[in-house]
C-alpha cells in the first residue's frame, strides 16, 4: 500500500510540473519574476532536470534508509507545496486557479499525508 500510495503522491507531483509549464509558475518565483519570460521559462525547465534526476535517484535508492528518507521529504513537500500555493495565489500573474491545477495541488498534499501516514503506521 505504501509503494502504491508513494508512486500516487510522486505523479501528482510531476503531473502539476506539467501543469507549471501551462501556468508559467515561473512568473510567479521570487528570483524569476524578474527575469525575460523565456529565459525564466527556459531557467525553470533546466533546473528541473537535475532535480528530476535526484528524486528517481534516491526514491528508488537500493539503500533502505535513503529511500525511505528520500520519499518522506517528497510527501512532506507536497503539503508545503500547498502552503506555498496558497501565500502565492494573489500574486500577478498566479494562473492555477482552474480546477485541474487545484486537483493536482491538493492531491499531491493529500496523497503525500497518505503516504506519511501509512509508512509512520508501520
């Protein structure tokens, strides 16, 4: 159940990743903000990659304890995530008001509480 509630709570995830690039989340980034649309655009795609390769890295690490570590701070994330969604959502240019970008926002919180809940249960 914990694989199942992980892998769940990690597509949420990517999934509104894919929702970020639809609502230039990058625009709404302190750091970003400032920059040229494209280059922000293209700065965000960038750091995804290696940030993308550290999280199949060590959420699937062979070391137990790494794993484990690895795929709390992903489902602990989701629920700042959500925080942060929430502190951002009047900034200008905030554009994940639609229902699909809340599902995602939420469900990534939701699935991540699940998963928390079940590995702390065991």
């Amino acid at each position: 159940m914990a694989e199942f509630a992980f892998s769940l709570t990690l597509s949420f995830l990517l999934t509104h990743e894919l929702d970020a690039m639809r609502g230039r989340e990058w625009k709404i980034l302190p750091g970003f903000r400032s920059l040229p649309d494209q280059s922000g655009r293209d700065l965000f795609i960038i750091l995804h990659l290696p940030l993308f390769a550290a999280l199949l890295l060590f959420c699937w690490s062979s070391d137990q304890g790494t794993q484990e570590v690895a795929r709390s701070v992903v489902a602990l994330f989701g629920i700042v995530h959500l925080g942060l969604h929430w502190l951002f959502r009047n900034r200008p240019g905030y554009d994940f008001g639609s229902v699909l970008s809340r599902a995602l926002i939420w469900g990534y919180a939701l699935t991540g509480i699940a998963y928390l809940a079940i590995t702390q249960a065991v």
